[in-house]
C-alpha cells in the first residue's frame, strides 16, 4: 500500500549523510576535538555581512505585506530582471528575467528540469563520473534513467570515447557540474568545446537536441586564476541551475535559478515544461524573502580565504606524503586516490580514527574519497598525522 | 522530447491565478481604484511583529554559520520538539519531534505525501468537492487518480453516499482540507465521525488501510465559537499537513509540515516513503531561518481583525441582496451561488464591471464562485453595489 520505490529512497541515507550521522554521534562519545569531519559539504565561511543587513533593511524598510506575500512561481519580476542584468554585465549576454525561474535551490531546479526532459521509462540522462550521487535519486526517482560515463582519471575531465558510445535515440541531457562536486575539478574550455562538438554532433545525427544541464552551485568557488567557461556561450541547448548555497554560505536557506536562454530549441515548450515540472513537486515559489536578498547582494562574491588556504595545504601535505589527486581548482573538495585502490576500506579504517571521509562508489569512482575541506583549518592541521598513518598502512 | 505532460501542466495556469494576473493587468489600465481582485488567497493581514522580531533576534544574536547550514532533512530537532510540544499542550497528544517531517509549506508536504501514497497508475486518491484545484495537478502529476467526490449542496460538509460508492480496493487516501478552501466551511465533528465510521469500516472490509490526509493551513482562522476537530483524535491512520502561510501570514515564505503520528499503520514504512517523496521532489531541508522563527513564534496566533469584519460584512449584505451561500466559519473564502446557476458567465459578466471573482468548475462546483475576502476592507464597501447591481441582471 506504500511505494516501495519511495520507500527506498527515504530509507537508504547517502554514504555522506550517514558518515555525517555517525560522526555527530561519535562527537557525543568522544568529543568534537577527537572526530575530524570532512563528510558534508556545509559551507565554513559565514554568509557575507551583506546578507544580514539586507535582512534588517528590508524588514524595517519594506512593506512586509508584500514581502510575504507569494510571487509569482517564476519569482518577483524585479529580482529576476536584477539577476539578469548581473549575468550581462559579467557574461556579455542579452538575458532577460523572463529567461529566469527562481527556486528552493539547486536540488528542485534539477528535478523540474529532469521532469520537464523524461518522457517516459526509455529516457536517459547522462552524468559524469565522478557524480554528486543526488542525481540518481532524482534522474531514477523520477522514471528516466541515469547513465554513467566512467571517469577520466587521473583529471577528470571527460571520457569521450565513452560519450560517444553512451548516446543514442532516447539521450535527452547531459548534466556538466564543474566546478565538480566530489572532484574539484574545473571543465576547460577545450574540454567544453569538445563536449559541445560531441553533442552538436550527435544531435543532428539524431534529428533531436541534446540538452545540456551546467549544474553550477560552485561557479564563484574557484583559486587562482581558474575560468569557469560560460557553457551557454558555446552551446545554445544549455540550460544553468544555480544555486547561492555556497557562493553565498546560504545552503539551509533554500534559494537559487533555472536559466533557460533564448537561444535553446523549442524553448517555450522546455520553459512550459520546467514550470509544470516545478509545480508537481509542490513548487509555489522560492521564498520572497531570498530572492530579494539575493537581488540586493548580487554584486558580493564569497571570501574564498579559508577554502584557499584549506585547499593548498590539504594538496600540499597530502602529496608530499605520496597521496594522488587531481588538484582542485574549485568547490571546497578534494578526490583522493585510495593508496591501495579500495576507497570504502580505507574509510571505514579513517573512521577508526575519528576521520570521516566519503568513499566514492556512489560518486562513480570506487578508488576515491571525497574529503570535504570546508572545515576550520585546524581540524585539517589535526587531521593530517592521521592521513600520515593511514597512509603507512 | 519534452514531456508533454509537463509541458501541459506548466501551460495551463488555474483559472484563480489567470484572474489575478487579468487584474494586475488591468490595473495598469484603468486605475487599481477601479479593479476589484477577489481572487487570491494572499492574507491581507501581516504578518505578526513578533515574526520581524524573532528574525532581527536570530540575526543579531545566533551563530549564522548555524542558521544558515542545512538542517537534517526532516528539520532542526530543537524545532521539532518545540512544534510537538505545542501540538501536545493544545491537543493533549504525546506527539514528539521526531514525528514531525519540517517542509517548504503545504503544496511540497501534500506531494510527498501522494508520492508515498501511489503506487501505480491506478491509485486513487478521494477528495471532496469543493477543493483546492492543486489537488488534480498534485495526484495526477505524479501518476494517480483524483477522484472528486460531489459536493454536499448546500452545506458543504460531505456527500457519505458519493464517498461509500467512490471506496475500491484502489483507494490510498482521502485528502480533507477544514477549514476549506474554497467554501470557508469547517466539518463538525459530526461529520468527521461518519467519515471515520465510514473509512474504519471500509478499510477492514478492503483489507488495508486508507490513509486521510488532513490539510489544514487555515486550521488558526476560524471565527466565532468555531471548532476545528483534532482528526488524529478520532482517527489512527490520519497525516497532517500544515502551513504556516495564513496562519502567520508567510505565504511567500514557504514553511510547514508534516505530522505522521506513532498510532499510523505501518509507521515506518509511511514515514521512509514521505522522506523519499520530498527527496525526490528536490527537497533538502526547509528553510533552516523559518524553522527557527516559527519555534520562536510557536504561541503567536493570527488577529483575525480585518477577516471576521470582512466576513460579516459580505455575508450579511450578500445575503441581504438575495444571494446564496454557505456561511463561511472559517479561512477568508465565502462561496456563492451564481443566481442563475452559471458560475463561468456570472464571473466573466463580474470582470467586466472590474469584480474578480473565480468561477468554481476547477474546484468542483460549476455553479458556484470563491469570493476571497483577504483584502481591505474598503475594497468589499466599494465593491457591493457591483454585486448588487450583477444580481438585479
């Protein structure tokens, strides 16, 4: 009498939320200061100054009738237009709020894209290992399928020849995250451009588009002088989630876009079919508190100084003790290679020590952990004589 | 290749939003002096100060690393436990937190709960006409069947032999929505007894449970003496979904939740498959701000002011016009006859005197009209002598 489908999804916890249990519950035992979390991806710098005067501003300036009022389940006609206007200034591009669907982060904006884009059980969805593991649950939970082209290591960037094999009639998307989560890694821009042949390609040969979905919660999370390519400047059949999780230290609160540009075919029905994806989730609209804060703090960008300075040690000190990564150039993760090749193994060893680090079979890639170091730098100074043992082992 | 069904969905706009966008149009055109939008349920009253102030507080003194993190998935504990407890000090219960499942308001807590519910394509789920028309684009959007029972003229509480005729060894639920949306009527606990009587009885001779959903946003807003039964009190197999859009008048703000208390047949099992049902909508966490201002205004109760005036004064002077309906005890809806029994021409001859009131075929009653009285008072005063004049035609 209850979906058994359901059922399953609610009950099997993600490898990251159960390390992330077990460790809160090890903290009790044992104390904080003897368990080193690198599970879950919660931002450890606070949200800018700016969002908490916006707050206070709009609670003592505005008429909060209208601030709490719905908005329109696309999101207020202002905010979007403010948005807009901010992705011309940095991109060159011609965007309108129009363009624009406001939603409770990343997560609803990929589903209502997912639903918009599986027609029924045939439809596949391409992800790239490694995957945040999420894309299953909403791609399978949802009646299409999710197809995995195996990593390219050691970069990860992306398998082409596996691209090529793994689309056929019934590929309706590709789902690019770069900044990677677990991976760090960033798309080139060669690596984009190939991408965009491959899908051009074999778009035409199928006589249907290929929609390509830039999951980009991670965008403004990049070191040095790394770009994160513009995809929809290379391929007209792209449509962004973003989300402020992480640019702005906002996760809990809920509030990101689906852009669905001018340019991508049979763009109205693709637009109609978000909306419609959005409101069978129970979508009404993105809390109209958020995107206002967002519109007033559309010029900040995050402090990157912890992320860095956790970044170039943890990759410092980890290669001199003969660990191997692909060097993270965004996000806050960093994918190690398991010294012996089995990653779930050698977490459950870390876990002996209080180290929580998430082995990457959900992720796509068996041989790696994900070590989430948006952390207090300490802990990571903490850690590190343990990665040193585990390593000897 | 992209879903139809969707697309269908996102297309076509209900006939209560497609009225209010007629009317901000409008507006522009003729002046908002001259346009008359009874529409939309957008609570006319604000939100109460303790809502600003208790956000101020959490801002100004809370750690927002914290309150900006994701919460679990089902909410904060503390929040939880604080909402059980009032729930148990109100409705002498023994709820704890843990039955509680926090979310982005009502519309997301109803489709988690449909998509536990379904099963296959053939699950039905009842609801009682007149209901909010969301309920169609929830069931059938995720692969059910909404059964509409008739409605229960003119009294509105429930027709019992539609209900004993529409009970098959499909039925998964029965949704009940007191105070309702859209005749403002409240079941007396008379009729929730038959109903109980009725799915008790029912649900032994199928052989499995049938599970009511209570949606209760507008449990807080009722007038008079008026009382809304507690339906757990009476039935063991009841899920409570609340909002608190109306009740402290965060429509835009997007929380609520979702009780399923311990007395529920196969608990665990209804409680996995909710958890999935949001996870796979995209579902994170509610909105981890909200969770905490709504603990911190767990007393708060709404002024009920400027509804019960408007109630009293449309009722009276409606009534005193010739005009019939159901005397609305609750909610800030009034549901009126259409003098010749045609609602969709009463409404369109209304809008061309600038009066927006909507036409109730989407809600189960072809020949009746939601008049939402959520508006200034001044409005209904000017407004009258249309509907006087609308009547004499």
């Amino acid at each position: 009498m209850i979906s058994k489908k359901m059922e399953n999804i609610g009950s099997n916890v993600s490898s990251i939320r159960k390390l992330f249990e077990y460790g809160r519950k090890k903290a009790l035992e044992i104390g904080n200061e003897n368990v080193f979390d690198f599970s879950i991806g919660n931002p450890s710098t606070p949200a800018p100054q700016e969002v908490n005067d916006a707050i206070i501003e709009i609670i003592q300036n505005e008429d909060m009738i209208n601030v709490n009022s719905y908005t329109s389940a696309a999101g207020d006609k202002d905010v979007r237009n403010t948005i807009a206007a901010s992705l011309n200034k940095r991109f060159g591009t011609q965007y309108k709020g129009d363009h624009l669907f406001m939603c409770s982060g990343a997560a609803p904006a990929l589903v209502a894209c997912f639903r918009a884009l599986i027609v029924n059980e045939n439809s596949e969805i391409i992800a790239i290992a490694p995957y945040f593991p999420e894309y299953k649950v909403f791609v399978e939970g949802n009646g299409g399928k999710l197809i995995i082209l195996p990593p390219d290591i050691p970069n990860f960037q992306i398998n082409f020849d596996a691209l090529i094999d793994n689309i056929n009639e019934n590929t309706q998307a590709i789902i690019v995250n770069s900044p990677n989560n677990p991976s760090g890694v960033v798309y080139s821009e060669d690596t984009i451009k190939r991408l965009v042949g491959v899908l051009k390609e074999k778009s035409e040969e199928l006589g249907h588009p290929i929609y390509l979905l830039s999951d980009e919660p991670y965008r403004e999370l990049v070191y040095g002088d790394t770009l994160v390519p513009w995809i929809p400047d290379f391929y007209d059949n792209t449509i962004v989630c973003y989300s402020y999780s992480k640019s702005l230290s906002l996760p809990g609160q809920r509030i990101g876009w689906i852009l669905v540009p001018e340019g991508i075919m049979e763009r109205e029905d693709v637009w109609a079919a978000i909306i419609g994806g959005a409101r069978v989730c129970g979508h009404v609209c993105a809390s109209s508190l958020y995107q206002r804060v967002i519109a007033k703090c559309i010029d900040i960008r995050p402090n990157l100084t912890i992320y860095q300075r956790n970044r170039d040690l943890l990759y410092t000190k980890l290669s001199e003790m003969g660990y191997r990564c692909a060097k993270p150039e965004g996000a806050f993760y960093l994918f190690l290679q398991a010294p012996d090749g089995d990653a779930a193994a050698f977490s459950e060893r870390a876990k002996e020590l209080g180290l929580l680090i998430t082995p990457g079979g959900e992720m796509g890639c068996p041989s790696y952990l994900r070590i989430s170091y948006c952390v207090q730098t300490e802990q990571i100074e903490c850690a590190l004589p343990l990665f040193k043992k585990l390593f000897s082992k």
